[in-house]
C-alpha cells in the first residue's frame, strides 16, 4: 500500500526538483519558463483572483458532466428498449462525437447568447458520449443464464431492469465515466479558450489566456497546476467510488 | 406396478433453430413424477434443447411439449445450468431470495426458507458471501439452493457439475440425491458422463447425434439410498458396460 504510492510520488518529486535545477543552473528567465517555486508562490500570492475562476470552472465541469451522465443513462435506455430508435439516433450520437469541439465551439457560441449556457453545452457534448456507449454496452452485456432464469421465473419488465440489467451495466456505466470526468474538464476549458474572455463570470482558461497577452508566464503556470490538480482529483475521485461500487465482484474484494 | 403420471412428456417434438441448426427430430420421452433420469450424450447432440424445451425456453417447432412450466404453473420448474449463472453483485443469500423476490417475497418474509435452502446444501454460514468468494463447488451449491427455494416439482439439470473436479463431483452428487429423496422432485439430469448418470438415476436416455432422439435406455436398478459403496458394486459395473456398449453402438468407436 505504501510503496504503491510512495513510488510515484517520489518520480513526481524528482522531476519537479529537476525542473528547479534546470531553470536555476541554466538561468532561464522566468517569462520563459518558471521554476516550480516560483509557481507555487504566484498561485499562493494570486490564489484569493484564481479561486473565482477554479470555481466557475469546477461549476461548468460537474454541471455538464451531470447532465451527460443524465443524459446518456436515458439516451442509453431509450436505445435499449428499442433498437429502432438506436438505429435512428446512433449515428447522429457519432457525429457530435467525432465533430472537433474547438470547430463547433464558435458556432454554439454564436446561437447561444449565455456564455456559461454555451460552454456548458460544449463540454457536455464531449462528455456525454462514452457514457452513452458504454452504458448502451453494458445494458446488453446481460449473462444469457441469468437472462433464461429471469424469464423462466417470469420477471417483469422492470424487475429484469433493475435487478439484472442495471447491476450488469453498472462497471460499465463507470468506465465511461472515467473517461467523460476528464472529457468534461478538457470540454470546458476548451470552450472556454474558444469563447476568450467574453462572458461575466471567467474560468481558469480565460485567466491562462489572459496572462499570456500579458507575458505573466508564472501566472499562466499557476492557472495550470490548478486545472491540472483538477483532472487528478476527478480521475482519482471515479477510481476510488468505482473501486468502492464494484469491491464484492473482485476476488478477495 | 402402476406409473405415475408424467410430470414432463415429449411427443415427437422436433426443434429446429433459426440459423437452420436441427437440434432434435421427432425426440419422444417421458419425465415421471418422482423420478431421477438422465440424459446421456456427447456435447451438440440436442440434451439442453430437450431441457429448455421442458422449461418453456424454447418452443418444439414441432410435435407437442408437456409440462408444469408451460402449464403456467409458476416456480414449479426450477432450472441449473452448467455455470452457476450467480449475480455477482448479489451475496449468496440475495442469489439464493431471487425466485422468491422475484414472485413479490420481501427479503424479511424469505428469510426462513433462505436459510432452510442454505443449510440443505451446506452452506448455511455462507449467506453474507460474495461469489467471488466461492469455491466451484460452493458456488454450484448456491445454484442448486436458488433453485430450489421455490419447492418445485421438477428440476432441470444442464450438465451441472461438468466444470467440477472428481472428488467434488462425487460428494455433490451424494447431496443431490438427498435432496431429491428429501423433497420428492422430479429430476431430469443432463450429463456426458456414463459413470454420473449410472450413480444418479432411475432410468438413462442414449441421445443419437444431431439431430437428436432418444436411441437407447438403460434402467438402473439399484435400490437407493445409493452410497460410494454402489460406485464398487457389480450392478454399477455392469450397468456403465451397458450405457457404454448403447453408447458405442450409436456413435461408433468415438463414443
């Protein structure tokens, strides 16, 4: 348990230390590259400016990851019920999911005048999808056994919902959450960086950009390890509720 | 000597898949109530078709197809398959409610007859598992308590022990026996075993190859209770030499 953690964490550390190493012996300026402790002291120093923005961005990233798991859990169903309606829909499901989202970004940010409404929206198309798919997989992945013996002792079509299919979709529902946490924080920031630093209320990407005209390196830096701590956390929030969901289907779980 | 009537009967019943499979062609036989046979072949010869039609999973696509689960008579078929077929994200105890819960039986007003079900397998300290936690065997047992929790009249066994080591095999089928003497069932056990059918039943039906049909019986008659002293016995001896020469004569030298 502890090496498992102590490992990476001493990698972590030592490449941080070799980033410090190279800016200090290499004296690149900072504009260029700062070093870790300069980060870490601009994101103290301009923690109480960048919190406004982590919140909206954590705002808009949970915001539309909830409604793609809303989202896709229904679509899923609906296209478990019925074949037809999958055939119907699936393909428009693949388009907005292989559509680039910096390509339609300007456009939903043309037909929808709320910036926040517009970047929900957009993360919200990138993040629905791998729910969609694998729930709709998971929904199927029914044991055929278990499928016989539901029918033999004459379950309802709710019974056969909620006590088969919805258990045997569940670690699959998780996998595509997995991927949509990250996807939903990439869609925000993404949208975020297309729509520039238009609307009322600001995210971490507007701040990055923001610096950047400005040539505040560190602080685009700070912004970063911000969004960067984000994506882990979510990463490792899913991992850890997966791990805990699914522990009496493991052996010696 | 009078025969009771029949709990399952096949009149020339034939089943032909959509993928053009013929599975079993004009397949005539007879389950009695209180009876323990088995059906003997080797792997694609139509066994688990004659199963599945019996319990209404499958419909004959022709000839007529008797018995208490298509009678509408519910829970009075219970069925185990190869695999133990357990819910994984379900304790023993939650596998074994399922018929019931599924008939409408809150877990509280189940808990006697789980229980029940449990111990009459063994596994009464078990309840709380996971499957993941289980042995092959134990998991086969759970099987058996869920299908049995309902009482039901008939039990329809599909090669249940096949994935199971010998001396497993042998005690389970010591326990299901028990169980069958116990709760007055009527058994229709599939197997590709000569020596686990021999053990087991009253009478053994020889299935020819695809497309299947009873092609020989066998009446074992051996008083029960059959112990491991009978696996020694002359008549047990001569029986397998019977079910093997029927066997060969309806397959040849592969059988």
């Amino acid at each position: 348990m502890k090496a498992r953690h102590l490992l990476p964490a001493l990698t972590l550390l030592a490449l941080l230390l070799a980033w410090e190493l190279l800016v200090r012996l290499a004296h690149i300026p900072h504009y260029t590259l700062p070093a870790p402790s300069l980060i870490a002291q601009t994101l103290w120093a301009n923690f109480g400016s960048l919190a406004g923005s982590w919140w909206f961005t954590l705002k808009v990233t949970f915001s539309a990851l909830a409604l793609a798991c809303a989202g896709g859990v229904l679509i899923a169903a609906v296209f478990a019920l019925s074949p037809a309606v999958e055939a119907a829909l699936f393909p428009v499901a693949v388009i907005l999911q292989v559509t680039p989202l910096v390509a339609i970004a300007p456009l939903i940010l043309i037909y929808i005048e709320s910036t926040t409404a517009a970047l929900l929206l957009c993360a919200w198309i990138v993040a629905f999808f791998p729910i969609l798919s694998n729930t709709v997989l998971g929904l199927r992945a029914a044991d055929a056994n278990l499928r016989d013996l539901f029918r033999l002792y004459r379950a309802t079509p709710w019974q056969r919902l909620r006590l088969l299919l919805t258990p045997t979709a569940l670690p699959y529902f998780l996998g595509g959450l997995r991927i949509s946490g990250g996807l939903s924080l990439i869609g925000a920031v993404t949208a975020e960086m297309v729509a520039g630093a238009a609307g009322r209320e600001t995210g971490l990407a507007s701040r990055i950009l923001e610096a950047s005209f400005r040539t505040e390196t560190p602080k685009m830096f700070a912004a970063l390890t911000l969004l960067v701590f984000t994506g882990m956390l979510i990463f490792w929030a899913f991992n850890a509720l997966s791990h805990h969901l699914l522990r009496t289907r493991q052996k010696n779980g | 000597m009078d025969t009771p009537p029949p709990v399952i009967q096949l009149d020339a019943a034939s089943k032909r898949f959509g993928n053009g499979v013929q599975a079993l062609e004009a397949c005539s036989m007879q389950l009695a109530s209180g009876e323990f046979v088995s059906l003997l072949g080797p792997s694609g010869c139509g066994k688990s078709t004659v199963l599945r039609l019996a319990a209404g999973l499958e419909q004959p696509s022709s000839g007529t197809v008797y018995s208490p689960a298509l009678q509408g008579a519910e829970a009075a078929t219970a069925y185990v398959f190869q695999e133990p077929a357990l819910m994984p994200w379900a304790s023993v105890f939650d596998n074994v409610w399922l018929p019931l819960r599924l008939a409408g039986h809150s877990r509280a007003a189940s808990r006697d007859r789980v229980e029940a079900a449990l111990r009459g397998v063994g596994l009464q300290d078990f309840g709380a598992a996971f499957p993941a936690e289980l042995s092959g065997g134990m998991k086969m047992r759970t099987s058996i308590a869920r299908a049995l929790i309902t009482q039901p009249r008939v039990l329809l066994m599909d090669e249940p022990f096949a994935a199971l080591d010998e001396i497993t095999r042998s005690r389970l089928n010591s326990d299901l026996l028990a169980l069958w003497a116990a709760q007055g069932l009527s058994v229709l056990f599939v197997t590709h075993s000569v020596y686990e059918s021999v053990f087991l039943s009253q009478r053994v039906l020889v299935l020819g190859q695809r497309p299947g049909r009873v092609v020989a019986e066998v009446r074992i008659n051996a008083p029960y209770p059959r112990s491991a002293a009978f696996r020694r016995s002359g008549a047990y001896l001569h029986a397998c030499a019977e079910l093997s020469a029927a066997l060969e004569a309806a397959y040849g030298d592969a059988a």
